[in-house]
C-alpha cells in the first residue's frame, strides 16, 4: 500500500453526495456519499450484482452510455461536479482513464495503441510521441519487452501484457484517475502478480479505483475499502467505508465481517 504517500492522501479526489443512480425505473444505486483519496489505492468490494462496477462508472461518466440512465446527486473530481453542463467527457475520461476486466486491445500494433490518445489531443510531432511511447510502456514495466517489436499488432502480446498494454494506453494521455473494472480476474497469477506491484507503483502519481471479488487482493493492495450490498428493494448501497486494514482486521459490521471471510458472496 502507499503508506509513504500520506501527506497527499489527505486530500480527497473525488467525493460523491447522495448520489442515486436509475436504469430506466430500476434504482441501481441509492444514497452513496463518499470521499476517494488521492495517490491511493481504493478497492470496491461486493457480492454480484451489488453496483460496484455501476458505482466505478460513476466517476467516467461510462453509465452515460446505457439509454435511459439518470443520475441524482453529485459527483465530484477536484471539487468540480463531473455532471455539470460545463463538464466535457472527452476531457474527463482523458483525466478519468478506464482499464476494464479483459483487455482491450485495439486492432493495431503496439506503438498505435499507446499513440491514439496522445495524437487524439493533438500531438503529432514523431519525436514527442516516441518520448510518450517509451514512458508510457517503461511505467508499466513492458517497455524492456516490446521495445522491439513496437510494430507487431498489440494483440499478439500474452494476455497480461495486453492488460499492461491498455494500462499504457490509459497513461499515456497522463490522466489523474485509473479505474480497473476487475482488471486481473482474467489474468494468470503471476500476471496478476505484476499488475499488483505496478498498482502499488503508479499510486505515488495516479488515484486508483479497483473493483475486485478477490477479498486477498483487496487486502493486498488497497488502503482504503468500501464495502457495497444490495438492500430488500435490490438497491446497490455503500454500507461499510474505511481504511483496508482496519475493515479486514475489526470490521464494524457482521455483514461486512460475513463478506470479507467468505461465509457469503
């Protein structure tokens, strides 16, 4: 965890404040307040079905997608509400980036994929967007292992160096939130090993948010947790928020107790 990030992690990056979300008629989520720290690692655990990646998609505005969504309520990065009209989503989800549960590798080589974000901005000079390339791939520890064969298609890369792939893909717009939406569930554990330490890594710069039904996981890497349920009328509620240490060691509630040690979930 990113103990040694204390002073920054003060400062809470995003808020949300009574925040409901519906589907149509379905109330998906109801009443969620709650502050996410910077330059730490958030994890948002659950049994299915309970919102979390509903909740995740929040704070990217991804649940715009879904016809007939409406969102009460506010959501909150840098104090400035991401719902306002003055809001641009390009923009925020170049500052909100987005890494989902398989890779997503787009059908192009290595380089294009790191470069499509960066060029999208704006950037075109050659030079400028080798320096992108090479960082972007370096802080994802994979530069050393494509270096040379930036041309062949992304998707011919193992399965953990794509998710690495589109975690670079994620950075090299340098934004200030990475949002992982089960991001190792489809990985081997060493893979998952190494998207762990590079987690612990880019928390010194980055605010994470991970989705995880692995409970070791969570306990691993986060260093804060919150605990979501569904009520009786199947609405997603945060029910338990705190420091990860404290919720696996002395949770304030049976149910998040019953969760966390898998009598139920």
């Amino acid at each position: 965890m990113g103990e040694d990030n204390g002073a920054l992690r003060q400062t809470a990056k995003l808020k949300t404040r009574a925040v409901n979300l519906y589907y149509g008629t379905h109330h998906a989520l109801g009443d969620i307040s709650i502050d996410i720290p910077a330059c730490a690692i958030t994890a948002i655990i659950g049994p299915s079905g309970c919102g979390k990646s509903s909740f995740l998609r929040l704070f990217n505005r991804m649940n715009d997608l879904i016809s007939g969504v409406r969102v009460e309520g506010e959501v909150l990065l840098n104090d400035a509400p991401i719902y306002g009209k003055d809001m641009d989503v390009v923009t925020l989800r170049q500052k909100v980036g987005m890494v989902f549960q398989k890779p997503n590798v787009f059908p192009m080589s290595i380089y294009d994929n790191i470069v499509i974000g960066p060029k999208h901005q704006g950037t075109k000079n050659k030079k400028e967007l080798e320096i992108i390339v090479e960082r972007s791939l370096s802080s994802v520890a994979l530069w050393d292992e494509v270096k040379d064969i930036l041309n062949k298609p992304g998707q011919s890369l193992a399965m953990g160096q794509q998710q690495r792939l589109c975690i670079a893909r994620a950075l090299a717009v340098e934004p200030e939130v990475l949002l992982m939406d089960e991001s190792c569930s489809a990985l081997d554990p060493v893979s998952t090993m190494k998207i762990e330490e590079l987690m612990h890594d880019l928390a010194k710069k980055y605010t994470i948010i991970i989705v995880t039904h692995n409970m070791e996981q969570a306990a691993r890497v986060s260093d804060m947790s919150a605990f979501m349920m569904i009520d009786e009328k199947r609405i997603g509620r945060l029910h338990e928020y705190s420091e990860t240490s404290q919720m696996f060691i002395s949770p304030k509630d049976k149910l998040t107790e019953d969760y966390i040690t898998g009598r139920f979930g």
